[in-house]
C-alpha cells in the first residue's frame, strides 16, 4: 500500500516541504529535489491532464492512492501519459528512485492543483 503524506504541494516559493522530509538525510533530499525537476521538465505533453484527473478525484474525497489506482486502472490517455513519463524518466537518474518518492512527488503536483 501507498502511503503518501498528505497536505502537500507546490507553492509559489517551490515544494512545501513534510514531517517525512525533515527526517531525511541529505541524499535522500538530493534524491527528492532530482525527482521534482523531473516533474518540473516533463518533456512529454499530457502531464498537466495527468494531475487534473488525479486532483479531480482527491477533490471529490478519494485519497492520492484511490485516484492514482483509478487513473491507471481506467487506461487511456492519461494512464499511456504516466507510462511514457515513466519510461522516459527511466533514463534521467543514474539510480532509479524508490516508487514511494516519484509517487510522493505525484502526489504534491496534483495536489496542488486542487481548488
């Protein structure tokens, strides 16, 4: 199971930091901060559809893991979107993060586009 902290996102200065984030070491941060600017270049279109599907459904009351399993379950366009961002992010990290971070960083990009 998924476990992503809530009441996150991105604000104007850039990613509101968590409780979990004050409990990392400097690696893991370097790690975290390698995983938002691959979020921050996507170089793929459809990203922005991607978060609009996932907040719509965190705003309608279902947790980040409901919506992400839904997107990805439902297919389509916004699931082949999140597999192309994947498989091209594949090759941007010397060492491929932990899927509980890249999804902590999903988490606080729709997140933050909720209303």
């Amino acid at each position: 199971m998924l476990l992503a902290p809530q009441n996150s996102g991105i604000n104007r200065n850039g990613p509101i930091r968590t409780q979990t984030d004050a409990i990392r070491g400097p690696r893991e941060m370097d790690q975290q901060a390698a995983i938002e600017a691959v979020f921050s270049d996507p170089r793929i279109e459809g990203m922005n559809e991607l978060y609009a599907v996932i907040a719509a459904r965190m705003a309608s009351g279902e947790s980040f893991e409901e919506a992400y399993n839904r997107m990805i379950q439902d297919g389509g366009t916004t699931a082949n979107t999140w597999i192309r961002f994947c498989v091209q992010c594949a090759g941007r990290f010397e060492e491929p993060p932990e899927e509980a971070d890249f999804l902590t960083v999903l988490e606080r990009f729709c997140s933050s586009r909720i209303d």
